[in-house]
C-alpha cells in the first residue's frame, strides 16, 4: 500500500516539476535572427562537373530563400 502511494506521489508531482522546468528555461530558448552571417557549403567535386552544378543551382535558392549570401567552395 504505501509502494502505491509513494506511486501516485511521483505522478502527481512529475508534472509541475515538468512545468516548472519548461518555464525556467523559455528564457534560454530566444535566440538571434538565423542565419546571422553568410552560408558556406562545400562540394567535393571540382567546378562544372554535374554535383557542383547542383550544388550552385540550390545555393541560388537558398540565397533568395535566406536573404544571405550562399557560399560554394569546392574542394
């Protein structure tokens, strides 16, 4: 009996705990505006081969998308 006590304890306080944790840390979850500098994705392909094509074509993309520059390096 007091196994199940101890039992619907637990559950009954687990979620305020729960809350009360959520509201403490809603604080830390605001952050800045993202992306807050440019973009750089690297393809490992040389240029004009098929992949970096791609690679460009979704940069343009992403750059209108973002409203950050989309920086492609092959390497």
């Amino acid at each position: 009996m007091l196994f199940l006590y101890e039992k619907r304890t637990w559950f009954a306080v687990a979620p305020i705990a729960i809350l009360v944790m959520m509201g403490a840390s809603a604080h830390a979850q605001t952050a800045d505006e993202y992306p807050s500098r440019e973009l750089r994705v690297i393809c490992a392909f040389p240029p004009g081969s098929g992949a970096a094509v791609w690679v460009r074509f979704f940069a343009e993309q992403a750059n209108s998308r973002a409203g950050k520059p989309v920086l492609v390096e092959n390497k």
